[in-house]
C-alpha cells in the first residue's frame, strides 16, 4: 500500500483557482510557502514542467517528510526547505532562488495536522494541549492557558478568536489551572458558554485563537507578505488563500497599501514616506470556493483567495 493510502490527505482547497491565479507557465520558479501535503505544489509543477522549478516551504517536519515522498517523482525540479515563510526571502536567497514568478500562501493548519490526534488542534479528542506547527517552537497551547495572566489571556481570546465570552472564559481558566488537555480546555469553555452555539462547538473561537497565538499566525503572515515584493519577478504573481477574518484582512490590507505610492497619513503637505507602488490587483473580490468545492470539502467552506501582480 502506498505511503499517501495510509495517511489522512490534506485536500487542496480552491487548487483550481489558485494554478490559474499563479499563471503557471512551463520553464518558470515558483514558491509554495505553505507546503502541507504538496497538493497545490504537485499542481504547480506539473504545470511548469518541463524546465519548471518549485521551493516549498513548510514549518512543520511532518508536512516536509510526507510531501517529500508525494513528490518523489518531481525530486529533480523541488526544493523543499523546513523553515518559517517569515523566513521567505533568506530562503529564496540562500537556494539561488530569486527572482521567482509566483509565490503561493494557503494559510493555517492541514486536514493532517488537525487529524492527527496527538497534535493538540482538535477538541474532539484529548491529548496534550500543544498546537504547535513546528515542535522547535517554544511555547505550546498549554503554556499560554496555564502562565498568561488572566486579561492578557480574555485580550488574546477576543482579539484573535472574536470570541464574545473572552472575560468569563478567561476567568475560568485561571480557576481551573493547571489545565493539560484539550478535552479539559474544551470543557471548560463548554461550561461558561453552554454546549450549543448553533452549528460550531462553543470552543471553536478560543481553540481558534490559541493557535494563532501559539504559532504568531499573523505576525509571521504579515513580515512574509512584505518580503514577497522583493522575491517576486515583474508580473509575478502573489496568491494567498485564507481562512479566518483577521488572515484576510491583513492579506486586503497589503495589497491595498502596496497598490498606492504615497502612504503619508490624510493631510500631509508633502509626501514624506516616498512609498512606490509595487502591486496591481488582479481579482478586487475574494474568489472562494464553489458551491460543489464546499459539499465535496467542507473544511474549504470559508476559504478566500486574493491575487496580486508584482509591476
Ligand atoms: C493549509 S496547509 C497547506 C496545504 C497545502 N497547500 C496542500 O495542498 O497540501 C498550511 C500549511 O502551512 C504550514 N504553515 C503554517 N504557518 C507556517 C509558517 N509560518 N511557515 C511555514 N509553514 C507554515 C502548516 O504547517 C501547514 O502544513
């Protein structure tokens, strides 16, 4: 039985879109920061072959060993790096990479991180409350509920999981320390909030924000947006596919900004930031996913795409 039949397979959300968004052309480099399973990066390159080259990134070791055998038969055209997309630019650079004519992000966590029990993401089954991406980091999602004193800890779950009961649960984290599973955490939330909040568990949103804390989700996005301007080819093209609100609006945010030159605050007499343009957007709405995608993949359900062309 092959490698991939015995494994939970990330299905590739809005693949479609994204190859055709990313423009792929035989012969060109592309960088595929969110690597997971390799199932947008398998779709690219089969695209941009023959002559193509492929660099992905994951921060995860897991998704470089599984995707590494996915794409055994493309080893001579990829280069598969276990790093941040923080890191994007130093990457590119130290593999001889630059420039590259389109860059992809698919954000958050795969189908395989999050069904893979022992990980921590999920609260339909108990284990360790880790959640991290990458097991160098430092801090896991029990860290954080067990050490954070209790207003930083309500100001990350409102702030990052838009969560309207922050305060309360918050407070009762803090009662009930020390808290080491996800099925405790899940618990207790459950029983600040009640079990039913239509059709989302009651502990999606605090599940949801630990993982962007745990992981710096937004700082890491925002410093890998910015260096893409300078990995990018004229006319490359910048994909990114996003799955919560606050992904998407930092994603909005620079390209809108990236597609002004001056970026001096209303009111100032003269231009003092000298900001070029350095983007054009290609698509002024998100694209998401069909209505078949959605029954077919229901994880692809609030998944948005922005495309973005380097001038
Ligand atoms: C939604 S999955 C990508 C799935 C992939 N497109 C596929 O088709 O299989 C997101 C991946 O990005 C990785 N990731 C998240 N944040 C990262 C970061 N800051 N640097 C590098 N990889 C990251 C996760 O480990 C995960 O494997």
């Amino acid at each position: 039985m092959s490698l991939t039949m015995t494994l939970p397979i990330h299905i590739p959300v809005l693949l479609k879109e994204a190859v055709e968004a990313l423009q792929v052309e035989p012969g060109k480099r592309y960088v595929d920061c969110t690597l997971g399973s390799g199932g947008h990066t398998m779709a690219i390159l089969e695209k941009s072959l023959p002559g193509g080259q492929l660099l992905g990134i994951d921060t995860d070791p897991e998704a470089i060993r599984i995707a590494k055998s996915r794409l055994a038969d493309y080893a001579e055209s990829t280069i598969l790096v276990n790093d941040n997309f923080a890191n994007l630019e130093t990457i590119c650079e130290e593999n001889d990479f630059l420039p590259v004519h389109g860059i992809i992000l698919d954000l958050g966590i795969s189908s395989l991180q999050l069904d893979t029990t022992e990980r921590g993401f999920s609260f339909q089954h108990d284990a360790p409350l880790d959640m991290r991406f990458s097991p160098a980091q430092e801090f896991t999602a029990a860290d954080m509920v067990n050490v954070l004193f209790e207003d930083k800890l309500a100001q990350l779950i409102r702030d990052y999981g838009e969560e309207r009961y922050s305060r309360q649960i918050a407070k009762r984290i803090v009662e009930k320390r020390p808290i080491n599973t996800t099925l405790e955490l899940a618990h207790i939330v459950e029983q600040v909030i009640g079990s039913r909040r239509g059709k989302i568990h009651p502990a999606t949103r605090t599940f949801l924000a630990l993982r962007i804390a745990v992981n710096r989700e937004l700082k890491n996005l925002d410093i890998a947006l910015t260096q893409t301007i300078n990995c990018l080819n004229r006319q490359g093209r910048l994909v990114v596919i996003s799955y919560h609100s606050l992904e998407d609006r930092l994603v909005k945010q620079f390209m809108k900004r990236e597609t002004k030159g001056c970026i001096c605050p209303p009111g100032t007499p003269v231009c003092r930031c000298g900001h070029m343009p350095s983007l054009k957007l290609i698509s002024k709405k998100v694209i998401p996913p069909s209505l078949d995608e959605i029954e077919s993949n229901p994880r692809s359900r609030s998944a948005k795409l922005r495309v973005a062309e380097r001038l």
